[in-house]
C-alpha cells in the first residue's frame, strides 16, 4: 500500500510540474500586456517607464528563466504579490479560504444528500421507472458519458453524410 502512494505521489508531483509550465507557457503568449494593464491605456506611457517595469518585474528575461524563478519561489512558499493590488497573493487566498471551504462543504453536503436519497429510491424501486430514472440522471452527471454522446453525435453525422 505504502509503495502505492509513493508511485502516486511521484506521479502527482510530476503531473502538476507539467501543467504548470503548460498553464505558464500559455499565460506568457497571449496577447497584451500586464504592464499596460498596469500603466493603463492612455497610451501616454512613455517607452523608458514601460520598459523599466519589464525589467522590475522581470518580463525582460526568456519564459524559462522567470518559469524557474516563479518555482523556486513557490517551492519556498513565496506566491508572490499582486499586480494590480500590491497586496500578497497568500493574504488575497487566506481572505477567501474560509468562504471557499464553506461553499466546497455544502455543495458535499447537498451532493451526498441527494446521491443517498436517490439511490435509496432506486434500491427500492428496483428494475422499476424510479430506478431507471436514477440510472439516467446518474448517466448524465458522468462527463465521460456526455463526451462519448457528443462524439457519437459527430461521428453520426459524418456517416449520414457519406450516406447521402
């Protein structure tokens, strides 16, 4: 057991290194600029101004080189200060934790609720409407099945075309 949580934490680990040069990679080609967000969009700002905050806030530096310094700091536990309020990133989570937890415990609380009461609807019900309602509204909740109608959905439509 033990050697299996290890093989998942090392997965895990890895996983969240992978997407998160993904989630920054893709954050650093979009287009536009922090800095205009920043100076606003008056379109005074001179180009010296503009330039030292790329310098300030290292966006003069190649993508890997700021990627490994955002990680280094995370690693220790630095998340960083805001850039539009110039407050601490962990002092904004901290204000909302509390509220965010609330919401993520009723939505456990109402979602255990309902899957209880329904399957004990459909149990005894069984192989009746009732539980066959319940086993369709459970079929819709699942996004793979959701996934799987879409494609059948594509892929029907390609065949219909074909047929005519």
């Amino acid at each position: 057991m033990l050697n299996y949580l290890m093989k998942r934490l090392i997965g895990s680990v890895g996983t969240l290194l992978g997407l998160s040069v993904i989630v920054y990679v893709a954050l650093s080609t979009i287009p536009g600029s922090v800095i205009g967000s920043i100076l606003g969009a008056e379109g005074s700002n001179s180009p010296e101004v503009v330039e030292q905050l790329r310098i300030e806030f290292g966006l003069d530096r190649p993508w890997h080189e700021q990627f490994l310094g955002w990680l280094s700091r995370v690693l220790v536990g630095d998340i960083g200060t805001s850039w539009v309020s110039g407050e601490s990133v962990a002092a904004m989570i901290g204000q909302r934790l509390a509220l965010t937890a609330q919401v993520a415990v009723m939505a456990l609380l109402v979602s255990v609720s309902l899957a209880l009461g329904l399957g004990v609807l459909a149990a005894a019900w069984q192989n009746r409407w009732p539980d066959h309602l319940v086993r369709g509204l459970a079929l819709v909740g699942d996004p793979r099945v959701v996934a799987e109608f879409q494609f059948l959905r594509v892929d029907s439509s390609v065949w219909i075309c074909f047929l005519l």
